[in-house]
C-alpha cells in the first residue's frame, strides 16, 4: 500500500467492526456515500451514469 501523504492506518477486526456498525449506524451510511461517490467518479470518464 502506499500513500500520497503520511499516513496513519488502522486495521478493525471484522466481528469489532460489525459492533461498531451496528450501534452506530451512521458509519455505515457515511461508507455507503463514499463509495457512491468513487464508483461515479471511476465510472464517469467511461459514461456511465448513476
């Protein structure tokens, strides 16, 4: 992996992680709008639209 900037990275195990979503919900919406936005982004030079 590598990044532009310095970067601090930081692994969550799965089951943790499934915790987390669970009680806060808005995490997994905060996920869900970031990966939309990258998909149109990605996509769009191709003409695709979503």
């Amino acid at each position: 992996m590598s990044t532009i900037d310095p970067s601090t990275l930081y692994k969550i195990e799965q089951s943790t992680l499934q915790i987390l979503m669970a009680e806060h919900p808005e995490i997994v919406q905060g996920i869900i709008k970031e990966l939309a936005h990258r998909l149109r982004v990605t996509t769009a030079p191709y003409g695709f639209s979503f």
